[in-house]
C-alpha cells in the first residue's frame, strides 16, 4: 500500500468520527453528506492503490468504483447504498434541494446509512489489507 492509499483511508477515519457525532448532534443532513465523502474517500483509496497516482476529482461513487475496479465485486446493498450517498453529496450544498433532502432522512434511516457506510469501509480496507 503506498503513502496516497494511506491518506485516504486516514481522512476516512476522520470522517467517521465526524459521521456519528453529527447523527448524535441531529444534524442528519450534514451526517449523510459525511457518509458520502467516507465512500468517496474509500473508493478513492482503492483507485489510488491501483494507480499509485493522485485519483481524479470527481464526487461520482459510480465512476470511482469502476475506476476502482470493484463495481462489479459490490453486493446489492454496497450498490444501494452508494445509490442513497450519491444525492446526498451534492444536494446538500444547495439551499434549494436542503429542505426535500431533510424531509427523506430520520434518525433511524441515518444510523441505517452511517451503519452501512462504516461496513463498507471496513471491506475497502480489508480488499486493501489494511
């Protein structure tokens, strides 16, 4: 694993503990864009393990996985869940979609989302070694 793999997984980290304590605060929205940086980061662990490159600037979970080689290898709940960050990500930067996104998200669909984000991580370092 080289030193661009480590960043990332480290910055990872970082998030998760960010990820649970905005669930803990109630700030659902802020929790599910978190969540989405944690897939984006992972997925980009694994382009830059392949690549020992810096990997591209793009937010998309989709392209990072393909990039990543490991599209096709995801379950149907790894698919899912990257299909529930993907809006999260980009709608909650924006004032005009804050309000539809929040009406979608309660407590308990969060610890669902923060729940399975953490399992994800955890089988991108374990594809990893890590």
């Amino acid at each position: 694993m080289n030193s661009k793999t480590d960043y990332w997984l480290e910055m990872c980290d970082d998030d998760l503990i960010t990820a649970k304590a905005m669930l803990n605060t109630g700030r659902l929205l802020w929790m599910g864009f978190i969540c989405h940086l944690i897939a984006e980061k992972a997925l980009k662990a694994v382009v830059a393990n392949m690549t020992d490159d810096v990997p591209p600037k793009t937010h998309d979970l989709r392209k990072l996985a393909v990039l990543g080689n490991v599209l096709d290898d995801l379950t149907m709940e790894q698919r899912t869940l990257l299909g529930t960050l993907m809006p999260l990500h980009l709608e909650a930067r924006y004032p005009e979609y804050k309000k539809k996104v929040l009406e979608t998200l309660t407590t308990e669909s969060c610890k669902q989302i923060l729940a399975e984000t953490e399992a994800f991580l955890c089988w991108i370092k374990q594809r990893l070694g890590k």
